[in-house]
C-alpha cells in the first residue's frame, strides 16, 4: 500500500513550482496594466497546480499500465512499482482534472470569458493525451509541444486575460520563455530516462534526438527565456532583473552537457522546476514595476 511519502513522489512534487511560475508572471503582466487581482490570481495558481499533479499522476498511471516504467533509473512509480493499482492512480489523476476544472470554471466566470472554457478542456485532454489513449503524442517526440502551448503560452496569458483583458507583447514573450523552461524540465527528465524509454519504444523528442543534441536542446530552453526576459526591458527596464538568473542558467548547462545521469539529473531536474519560479517572479516583477 502506498504511503503518503510514495504518492507525494507521484506527484512529483519537485515540478510544482513550476506550475506557479506562469500565474505569477501573468499577474506581474496585468499588474503592470494596472488590473492585477489577488483572488483571480490564487485560483489561476489552483487551476495550474492541480492540472500539474492531475498530469503527473496520469502519466505514473499510462506508463505503468504500458509497461514503460518497469526497468527506471528515476524514483519508482506508484503503478510501475507496484505501490498502488493502477485504478487508484487514474482516479487521483481524474480527482485532479476535476478540481483543476472546478477552479477553471470559477475563474471564467468572475472574468466572463466563458471561451476560455474550451481552451480549458484542450488542456485537459492534453495532459490525458501525453501517454494516455491509444495513440499518446508523448510518445511520439511531441509532448515538448504539448507543454509550451499549455503550460507556457496558455498558462501565462490566460492568467494576464482573466485579470486584465489584454494581451502585451510582453506576456507573449514571457510567456514563450515560461514555456520553453517547462520544455527544459520534460527534457531533462526524458534525458534521465532516455535508454529505458528507446527499449520500449517511447521515442520522446530526446530519444529522437540522442543524447547529445537533447542535453544541447535543453540548454537552449534554458537559456533563450533570459534573452527573451530580457527584450522585454524595451517596455520595462525592470525586466533586466531577469539577468541575475544567468549564473543559475550556465551552471546547469555546464552539468547536463558535463554528462550527469542518473541521480545527477535528478538534481538538475528540480532546480530547472525553480528556475522555472525564479524567471517568473523576476520577470513578473519587472514587468510590474
């Protein structure tokens, strides 16, 4: 049976900061148009986190059942380890889903954007689709596309929408280097995970790539949201802020193409999620100031 310990592994919590880092840029947006509000923001940040657990546990669960994650280098899972059924785990990941959509639709209705809705059940699917049904696109080396659209670009504005009705090109380019991060952070994971992933078939973008060039891809997701963060101090010189990142941004580089693995990964797996959160809220201040 598992233990709290094992679920809270299965939510894998060391990506959650990275679920806020778009609410919290989006709010510094809107802020920044003089329309940010405290209470849209809190459930925006509801809605990410839950539709990030809501992913997490859907993939411990559409792995395990595949028989993907029988042989890890990683933690073991809650279905492929056989700490909880599988039925319990898509349950948690649909438990998840629902509150992430009860959250959404209480957000769409103070904003009165109601066609966000539909954005919202794309986003659903999506998360379901990574590895889910019969033919997941994460399998198919997309599932970087999946992430940039809806935990970068749909995140990030649809936090900036609800709270301000208006889209600045600023948002548009936080809101690319949010999602290039999140990239970062699959990537990483799926470099960890790369020869178990190639034995079963799952050709993630790293398996396509190989091992050199997918550790090179992720620096560039790395790196380029500080050049992005940084254009934006054409609207706001604050935005510079996003610079003080760019120690945090070489170290890892110089980790992931040093040939870390494993455990190694691991590390670099959860300092990208805070990365993540710290270009969020330096850029989301910039932008706010």
């Amino acid at each position: 049976m598992a233990t709290l310990a094992d679920w809270l592994e299965g939510a894998r919590v060391r990506t959650l900061p990275a679920a806020v880092s778009p609410v919290v840029l989006g709010t510094g947006a809107a802020a920044g148009l003089g329309a940010a509000s405290l209470p849209r923001a809190l459930l925006a940040a509801g809605v990410a986190l839950a539709l990030q657990v809501g992913v997490n546990f859907a993939n411990d669960y559409s792995d395990g059942v595949r028989g993907t994650d029988d042989v890890r280098t990683g933690p073991p899972r809650l279905t492929g380890g056989g700490k909880a059924t599988p039925a319990t785990v898509r349950r948690a990941a649909f438990l998840s889903f629902a509150v992430g959509a009860g959250l959404g639709l209480v957000l769409v209705a103070l904003s009165g954007s109601w066609w966000l809705l539909a954005a919202g059940v794309l986003a659903i699917l999506a998360a379901w689709g990574y590895t889910g049904g019969r033919h997941p696109y994460g399998y198919l080396g997309l599932g970087e596309v999946g992430v940039f659209l809806f935990f970068g670009l749909l995140a990030t504005l649809g936090t900036v929408w609800t709270q301000a009705e208006s889209l600045p090109w600023t948002a548009w380019a936080g809101a690319a280097g949010v999602g290039l991060v999140a990239c970062a952070l699959l990537m990483v994971n799926n470099v960890r995970d790369l020869p178990t992933d190639a034995a079963v078939g799952k050709m993630t973008l790293a398996v396509r790539l190989g091992d050199r060039r997918a550790r090179r891809a992720y620096v560039a997701m790395v790196g380029l949201p500080v050049a992005l963060g940084a254009l934006c101090a054409l609207a706001s010189p604050w935005s510079l802020l996003v610079l003080a990142l760019v120690p945090w941004v070489v170290r890892l580089a110089r980790t992931v193409l040093g040939g870390a693995g494993g455990r190694d990964l691991i590390v670099v797996l959860r300092d990208t999620g805070l990365l993540e959160l710290a270009f969020g809220v330096l850029l989301g201040v910039g932008l706010a100031l």
